[in-house]
C-alpha cells in the first residue's frame, strides 16, 4: 500500500501537458482497465496518480495562469468520484485478502479522498 508511483517519459519535449497527449491517455486508460489497483498502491505523496487519474476521465480543461509553471486542471467532480468509486471496490477486494484492520481501511480510503480534494466526513463503525 502507497509504494508504487507510476511516471511517463518521452514527453519532456512535448509543449503540451502529459493529460493532454491522447497517446498517453490511452496507456493509462488501458493500463487502469488491465490493473485497477491504484488506489490500493499508489503513493499519495506526489502528484502521479492525479495525472493518472486525469488521464482516464471523460474531459477535462486544462488552464494556463500567467506567473505559473503548471497549468490549473479543472474537470466534473462526479467524474473524479466515479472513477474513485470503482477504484474502491478493487482497494477493498485487495484489503479483504490481506485481512486489513478495518481502521487502516478507512483511514486509507479518507487519504484518498483528501488527495483528491474532497471532504471525508464519515465515521467509523464499530462491528457490534
């Protein structure tokens, strides 16, 4: 868990952003189709796996700030949750074979949802 950052190279030359190459987009939507494992492995520690994620959504804007070395992406919220959605059921099959405490579950899926800008408010049940 959280030991696997993924990286493209060959592009270094390439003006546009790493989302934006539809070759790359396909790699990561084929290699999300083949081993839907990310959100179990990925690092959360660097950016990889948004460019990652970015890469498999429907759509998204890129924006150009002046003053900034990177570009602002914007894109649907539902889609990123979508994404995650399916991402957890895979993170949760891989869980149940490692027979994870249910504490590191859930303190794993609230990483995820932090990473990706959104708010975790639920609690954590006690199994009665």
């Amino acid at each position: 868990m959280d030991r696997f950052v993924f990286c493209i190279e060959g592009y270094d030359e390439d003006p546009r952003e790493i989302h934006s190459i539809p070759e790359v987009r396909s790699f990561y939507a084929a290699f999300h189709d083949s081993w839907p494992y990310w959100l179990y492995f990925c690092n959360l520690d660097v950016g990889t796996l948004k460019a990652m994620v970015f890469c498999c959504l429907p759509s998204l804007t890129a924006v150009n700030v002046d003053g900034r070395d990177t570009v602002a992406i914007t894109c649907d919220p539902l889609d990123i949750l979508n994404f995650l959605k399916k991402g957890f059921a895979t993170m949760n099959v891989i869980c149940d074979e490692a027979e994870m405490f249910e504490e590191r579950v859930y303190e794993r899926s609230k990483r995820v949802f932090e990473y990706f800008g959104f708010p975790f408010d639920a609690t954590l049940q006690a199994e009665p």
